[in-house]
C-alpha cells in the first residue's frame, strides 16, 4: 500500500510538472505574457509619462533611438524623429503651454499582436471621454526589451495635442 501511495505521488507530481513544462512552452502562454509586457510598457511610459506628463526621459528608455512618427504629406511619407519629438516637447513645456487638461488623456488597447520579436498595438486615446486619436505603434524586441520603432497615428479631432 505504501508503495501504491509512493508511486501515485511521483506520477501526480511528474504529471503536475509536465503540464506547467507544457504551459511555460505554448507559444500562446508566451504571446499572452509578452502582450502584457508591452501593455504594462505602453501605459507606464507612453500614455502616462509621455503624452500625460510630458516626461521626456522615459520617452527615451521606451523609444528606440531611430524611432521616428510617420504621415502622410500629400503624395509624400513625413517621418518627425524621435529627438525632434523630443525637443517639440521640452519647448512646449518651456513654453509654459502645458495646459494640464490637455495631458489628462484615457486610454484603450484595441489589440497587440506579436509574432516573435515584432509587435504592433493599436492605442485609442481619449480626452474627456471623446476619441481624439488613434496610433499604430510598432516596437521591436532587443535583448529582451521591448523598444517602440515607430509610430502611425490618426488624428479624429483638429490639433488633438
């Protein structure tokens, strides 16, 4: 009988140990945890330290020094560089233009999606509770973290910012 419960034991801990294994390798648990990364990242230094408090220094721990905002200019792409993004923002605050209704921003991720190192979120962002832009955010993987590479937004309101 002892050995019964011995054996029985092992076979449920083996069993148990299996399926974590199995768990900690499904591809879906992986995206799954690598979405909430990005998320987690995205809110922290994008919507609140970026576009609410104008932090500039998280700007550049989350954006890739290449990052650059993409538009379109009539028949031409407009790419607007990270560290002229940069100093817009710094001036602005110099500025004293900060109006701190304007930085009040909510926000909602329609989706992530990864697919091994490349990612893309789209971000909905709100002011007041209406829809004043949409952005298309690409990041990449680079040892480990996560870098935002560039940016695609679409402006539902007049000088949303």
């Amino acid at each position: 009988m002892r050995k019964f419960l011995y054996t029985t034991i092992i076979l449920f801990v083996f069993i148990l140990a299996s399926s974590q294994q199995a768990k900690s390798n499904n591809p879906k648990t992986k995206d799954k945890m690598e979405e909430q990364k990005i998320e987690k990242l995205l809110e922290e230094k994008y919507i609140n330290a970026v576009a609410n408090e104008l932090n500039t220094y998280k700007m550049l721990e989350l954006f890739h020094p290449d990052f650059a905002i993409f538009s379109a200019d009539g028949n031409n792409l407009a790419k607007f560089p990270l560290l002229e993004w940069k100093k817009v923002i710094d001036d602005y605050k110099v500025d004293n233009k900060g109006n701190a209704d304007l930085r009040n921003l909510t926000h909602e991720f329609v989706f992530i999606d990864i697919t091994g190192t490349a990612a893309i979120a789209k971000v909905r962002l709100y002011r007041r509770g209406e829809l004043i832009a949409t952005d298309y955010i690409s990041l990449l993987k680079f040892n480990n973290d996560w870098k935002i590479v560039a940016k695609v937004p679409y402006a539902h309101v007049e000088k949303p910012f």
